[in-house]
C-alpha cells in the first residue's frame, strides 16, 4: 500500500467513524424524544378523566389501540426497507402517542412520586446496560436469544395470569421481566452498533431507518423495563 493509498484508507476510515457516530446519535436522540412524547401524552391524557373513564369502561376501546400498536410495530418492522425515511418517522411518533395513551392509566394505579422515582431508577439501569452493550468485546447473541424466548414464555405467563390472578405469579412474572429487558437492552445496543459498523458506513436512508428502527426496539426495551420495574417499586393509590 503506497502513501496515497494509505491517506485514502485513513479519509475512508474517518469518514465511516463520523458516519457511525452520527447514525448513533441518532438512535438514542430518537429513542429519547420518543419517550418525551409518550411521556407528555399520558400526562396530558391523565388530566383528562372524561377520556380516562371512556378507556377504562370501554375495553374494546382499550384493546383497539393496544391492537393498532403492535399493528403498527409489526408493519414498521416488516415494510421498513420498502417505506420512506419519512413515513417511517411518523409511524414512530404515532406510535409514540398512542402508547402515552394506554400509559396514561398508570397514573390512575400509582403515585406520581412512585412513577417519578421509578422513571429515573429505569432510566439509570437502562443507561447503564445499554453502555455495557456498547462497550463490552463480549458476543451477547446467545444472552439476547435465551431473553427473546423468554419473554415469549413471560408474555404467556402474563396472559395465563390474567386469568388465575395469582399475586404471587405477578410478582415473580415482574422480577422475571424486569431481568429480561435488562438482558435485551444490553443485548439490543450492541446489536445496532454492528448494524451501524463497518468501513463502508454511510449516512443515508437506507442507514438512517435502521437508526430508527434500533431507536424503537431500544424505546420498546426502556418502556417495558419502566412497566415492570413500577409492577414492583411503584406505590399504589
């Protein structure tokens, strides 16, 4: 390799860091304004008790935009490279409010101190996995599929659950999640930080929804984390 080559080697390596760390940037600013707005949205919906009373007496209400949620997930998850960077983005946001929306009935359970405290022990956990994903040489690939199934195993206890009302299985089905999410966001951070390596990293669309698309799974591992966390921290009304 002649000195030339080796100035282009070095531009291009330069180059693909910068775009990296941009498209980094981007997955956690995302993630963040997302849960600002989510946030916002169920304070907003928690004032309004007509709505509240609406959600809470109508369950086909509730259902319906726990329904177009998981709708919404699904079809960002499977149509990203095909919709735009744009349409993709306000996918996001819409989906950003419609969970402020179920969210908001938690502040009909718990204090708002409860919710407050829990919010930043979450943030802090979460902050603190998602740097060790980052960071760590460690292949955490067989710890985040050992997770996935195990959230699959948890989302069936919890239906189960609904049913048995067992306090006992609530508690423990908790603390089973609330490891999992901790697993998942470790394993999720390092995950988009491979999606977004390599010296041929660019910032474009196509790079861009990628980013987007680790700010929702990032977002999804922070909310859950938050739920289950509260499921045990939080103080009831």
């Amino acid at each position: 390799m002649n000195f030339l080559e080796t100035k282009d080697f070095v531009k291009d390596t330069n180059v693909s860091k910068t775009a990296q760390s941009t498209l980094m940037r981007s997955v956690y600013t995302w993630m963040t304004l997302a849960l600002a707005i989510t946030g916002l949205t169920a304070m907003y919906m928690a004032k309004s008790l007509t709505v509240i009373n609406m959600m809470m007496q109508n369950s086909m209400l509730f259902w319906g935009v726990l329904i177009a949620e998981v709708v919404l997930v699904m079809y960002m998850s499977a149509r990203i490279n095909k919709i735009s960077f744009t349409t993709a983005t306000l996918l996001f946001i819409a989906y950003s409010i419609l969970n402020g929306v179920t969210l908001s009935i938690l502040f009909l359970v718990y204090t708002a101190s409860s919710i407050a405290t829990t919010f930043f022990v979450t943030a802090g956990t979460f902050g603190a996995m998602a740097l060790f994903g980052y960071v760590t040489k460690k292949d955490l690939t067989r710890i985040g599929s050992l997770c996935i199934m195990g959230v699959i195993g948890l989302i069936i206890a919890s239906v189960v659950n609904m049913f048995l009302h067992n306090t006992m299985m609530d508690m423990i089905i908790s603390y089973v999640g609330v490891l999992l999410f901790v697993g998942l966001t470790a394993y999720d951070a390092q995950k988009i930080k491979h999606l977004l390596s390599g010296d041929d990293i660019e910032v474009n669309e196509s790079t861009q929804k990628i980013a987007l698309l680790g700010a929702l799974t990032l977002y999804l591992d922070f909310i859950n984390l938050f739920i289950y966390l509260l499921r045990i921290l939080g103080d009831r009304k």
